[in-house]
C-alpha cells in the first residue's frame, strides 16, 4: 500500500490482508507527493491491474506450492475460464 495522509493507493491490498488474516501489510509512506502526483500515482496504479496478464504455467506452480502448504485456494478467489 501507499498512503499519505489523506489515502492513496492498495485499498484491495489491505482488503486482501485482512481477509488472508494478516496482522500488518507493508506500507510506503508517500507524504512528499504534490497533490497533482497523488492523482497521478492513482491513476497509474489502477492501469496496472487493468493491463495485467498471467504466466499460466507460473501460477500453476505457485497454486500448487500454495495447496502442499495448506493453504486455503478459496481466499485467493481465482476465477477459472
């Protein structure tokens, strides 16, 4: 997460801590950014998640490190297509 002051940006990350139980998630202060930089950052930050893609193989290796572990595979809440 990034946070200022008044908020910033990782709000699904802290959700995502939350919800997998976590009792901190790593925070970079981000107070020296001008008003103009706050939206900007924001802005770049959403285009991240939307011009994301998957490695498959990758992610079915971590999955299945992630079952061997234990790990609850619902909390990561995976949609298959």
């Amino acid at each position: 997460m990034v946070a200022s002051s008044d908020g910033l940006a990782g709000n699904a990350r802290v959700l995502a801590a939350r919800e997998l139980g976590l009792p901190r998630a790593p925070v970079i202060v981000a107070d020296h950014l001008s008003e103009s930089e706050k939206q900007a950052f924001a802005i770049a930050d959403t285009q991240i998640a939307l011009h994301a893609s998957w490695d498959n193989e990758i992610l079915e290796v971590q999955l299945e490190l992630l079952r061997q572990e234990g790990m609850d595979l619902k909390l990561v809440r995976l949609r298959r297509n």
